[in-house]
C-alpha cells in the first residue's frame, strides 16, 4: 500500500483436526459396556476363534475333541450315543469318526447285539491325542481367563454351567 503500512493477513487459527472416531479412542457407550448378554457374546467370540487357531494348528476340530473326549469318559458307543451326547448332528457324526479312524485315534466295529450298527472305541494314540489337546486347551482358557482369579473362574464356570442347563443344554 503506498501509506508505507504492510499488507498482512489476518492471523488465522490452526487447522482442527477431524473429531477422533469412538471405536479409535476406545470409548463405547455405557449401555453396551453394561449389557451382559453383548459381553458374554464378544468373550464367546474371542475363546472361539483362539480355540479354533489353535485347534487347526495341531491339525484338529473342537468336534474331534469332543467325540475324543467323550468316549474317553463313557467308554465306547454307537454313533447315534455320540450324537446325543456331543450334540454333533448324525449327519455331520459320520464325518468326524471317519476322520478320526484314518487318524487311527478311534476304530470302528459291528455291534454285537444289532450288525447293522458300529460301536466307536477310542484307541490308545486316540488317548495321547486326548491328551495333547486337553493341554493346549488349558493353555487357550489360561490365555482367555488370564485376567481372573482361580476362585473367580470357578464362579465363572459354575454361572456360565447354570445358564446352559436353564436353557435345555445340560452339561
């Protein structure tokens, strides 16, 4: 300008930056943080994806280890009594024992008492299988319940074991 004063623009403000999304700053709303039923949902999640990685890298399926486990405890049996004590679907039973038998960790033979039905034992690399996954498992519910108490994961159990039998799956 020609009164000798200098031009100079107004000072502006710094530039704000875009409010930070909720799910970046970790906050959630209390109403979620409170409803029990979502928690139990996202602990779910997590205990089953790790349990599923870590099943997949000795090569197994939580339904082998149940089928395992199970005639470990109650001795051989057809596989309808598998079925029904598992609640794998008969359809989806036939899979898995043919999957453990070429394993070589169970075997089938005819029922004495009715040929037209296999009774399903559990063999002894059956039982070491067993126990192998037995120990990973522990280790996946240590990683999961790390933050717990022994006492508070008894109580834990033992809430989790009251609402499964209240709604027909009895333990």
């Amino acid at each position: 300008m020609s009164d000798g004063t200098r031009d100079t623009a107004p000072p502006t403000a710094p530039p704000t930056a875009p409010p930070t999304p909720p799910q970046a700053t970790g906050a959630t709303a209390a109403r979620l943080r409170n409803l029990r039923t979502r928690l139990l949902s996202l602990a779910a999640i997590r205990s089953d994806r790790l349990v599923n990685e870590e099943l997949t890298r000795e090569g197994a399926r939580k339904w082998h280890y149940a089928v395992l486990a199970t005639l470990e405890e109650f001795g051989p049996a057809s596989q309808a009594e598998l079925s029904g004590r598992t609640g794998i679907y008969r359809s989806d039973m036939v899979a898995v024992v043919n999957e453990l038998a070429e394993s070589g960790l169970l075997e089938r033979s005819p029922n004495p008492a009715d040929r037209r039905q296999n009774i399903i034992a559990l063999t002894e690399p059956g039982r070491r299988r067993l126990l192998k996954l037995d120990s990973l498992l522990t280790e996946v519910e240590d990683q999961v319940l790390a933050p717990l108490t022994e006492p508070e994961r008894a109580e834990l159990a033992r809430l989790l074991t009251a609402v499964v039998d209240h709604h027909g799956r009895h333990m």
